[in-house]
C-alpha cells in the first residue's frame, strides 16, 4: 500500500517542492491530500511574498495542482477541527489527516504537530527531507523518473535532471544522498577513494549515460564547492558527539547559549544528521545566519 500524506502549506508553497511531490505522488509514490482552506494559505503565501505574481497567475498555479491529483481535495468537519490539540492555526491541516486517514503530515514547523496531538490518530509529523527519503529508498527508480519527468517540463528556463536535483538537495539533502544507500533499487553503487561515485545503476542520463546524482555529484563534489548549509538545533551535546566521532571542530561562535549552527560542505552534511539524530538529537538543515560565525565541522 501506497504511503499517506498532506502536505503543510509551507510544503506546496516553494514550486520546486510542490512540483516533486505532486508528480512522485501522481506516480502513485504516495497518496497526497490538501484541503481548500490549505491551498487558501498557500495562495496568502504566494500573494504576501511573490509580488511579481499576478492574482490570475497563483490561481491558475492553484487550479492545476486540483487538476493534477482530482482526488487529492478533501475537506475535513469543523467539529473534527475542534477536537484536535496542536497549533491552533494548525488543526484545519491534523483534522485533515484524520479525515483522509493519511500516516504523515509533512511539514518543515514539526513542532506545530508535538507527537502528542498525533500518536493518538496515529499519525506522524515527518520532516519533508524524511519523507522524501523514505520515497527514494522505497522507490528510487520511480522519484528518478519523477526528476525526468519535472526536468522534461522546464523550459522557461530548460533544465536538466541534475539541474533538479541540485535545486532539490537545498531542501531535501538527505534523500538525494538516499540513492546512495545499498537498499535504494537503482543506485547500488560504492564510493571511490577519490570521493567520486562509481558503481552500478540502472536509471541513466539520456546525454552521457550516466546516473544524474553521479552527474550532480560530480558537478558539487568534484569542483570542491562549498555551501553555506547550516545545521540548526544542535546543542553542547551535539558537538560532542560529532567530535567522538571524528569530527574535528575549526571555528565556532555562540549565537546564544547552548546552541550552535554547524556548517559543513553539502556531500557530509547528511551524514552529521543521520548521527546526531540517530542519537536522538533534533538538528535539521538551516538557513545561514545572517552575520553569523557558525561551528565548522570538517573530517
């Protein structure tokens, strides 16, 4: 059976997001759900932030994503919306959840969703990242089609599928480093000592025969360049746990006390969130600080 989900507003308001689970879930990825209030927000969104959008453009934006997945719309009771205990702005989107029974809200604000107000519907506030990444490992060579097909759409500007993937690893790291994992069906492959990627794959770019994410990894890895990613919510603990394992600190500074944004280079940033949240910690990848001197961590 399909996974579940309704995505929050702040999922289907960034276009490259909302394209990505729109179409892995119109390839039947997942079965994704909003509701009329939720499209609402986004619209507000869209209209607050984007003033080179014309009203009648985040309409028609907001008409084709009802298009795209005619089931997706549903609309949840009021008196279901009253039951629920998370954010009071928030309970329009839990109520949804309940309704369509889906297992997930995705959404960036988890703590708008404390597992309290979910685990009793038995549903989870997942992180998009985490999300996604549970589609890539499940299901890589489908999300690679998804990424063909979305790059098959660009054209004002075109793009290639490693031109989405660089603009998805923004958001989602973690699961465009999933298809490295031995589990993901169309990326078996090993590292090589140089730090390129190499090995197996059957999904291949149409140009040069080669994987897109070995494209990509080529085109961030290869030419050294470094990233302002940021890794927010980390705290004393974190720091010394990514030093007992291996992590060597070069240049800190406190925003304010006990907590430290890390910055490291995009290819290791998934790895020091796997670890610290392996270890229970809650860090999430971030903005950089304006005027900020974070903790850098290299190995």
């Amino acid at each position: 059976m399909a996974l579940s989900g309704v995505p929050d507003a702040n999922v289907l308001y960034p276009i490259a997001l909302a394209d990505f689970f729109l179409t892995t879930a119109g390839l039947g990825l997942f079965r994704a759900h909003w509701s009329p209030e939720l499209l609402d927000e986004v619209g507000r969104n869209l209209a607050k932030t984007r003033t080179d959008l014309a009203p009648e453009q985040i309409s028609y934006r907001l008409a084709e994503m009802d298009a795209a997945l005619p089931g997706a719309s549903a609309e949840p009771p009021k008196a279901l919306v009253a039951k629920m205990h998370d954010e009071a702005k928030d309970r329009h989107v839990l109520a949804l959840a309940v309704h369509v029974e889906a297992a997930f809200v995705v959404t960036f604000n988890l703590t708008d969703f404390p597992p309290e107000a979910c685990a009793p519907h038995d549903i989870e506030a997942e992180h998009p990242d985490g999300f996604a990444t549970r589609l890539v490992v499940d299901s890589g060579k489908t999300v690679m089609a998804a990424i063909q097909e979305m790059a098959g759409r660009r054209s004002r500007p075109p793009a290639s599928p490693e031109d989405i993937i660089e603009h998805l690893a923004r958001s989602l790291p973690l699961a465009i480093e999933s298809f490295n994992r031995p589990n993901c069906d169309d990326a078996i492959r090993s590292r090589a000592e140089s730090g390129r990627v190499t090995g197996r794959v059957t999904a291949r770019h149409p140009v040069d025969g080669r994987h897109p994410v070995d494209s990509w990894r080529d085109r961030t890895v290869g030419q050294q360049r470094r990233a302002p990613w940021v890794l927010a919510g980390a705290s004393e603990d974190s720091v010394g746990l990514a030093a007992g394992a291996g992590w060597e600190s070069l240049e800190s500074s406190h925003q304010r006390p006990g907590r430290h944004p890390i910055e490291t280079t995009p290819p290791e940033l998934p790895d020091l969130i796997r670890l610290l949240n392996g270890a229970g910690h809650r860090c999430r990848r971030s903005p950089w600080p304006a005027g900020a001197r974070p903790l850098r961590l290299t190995r």
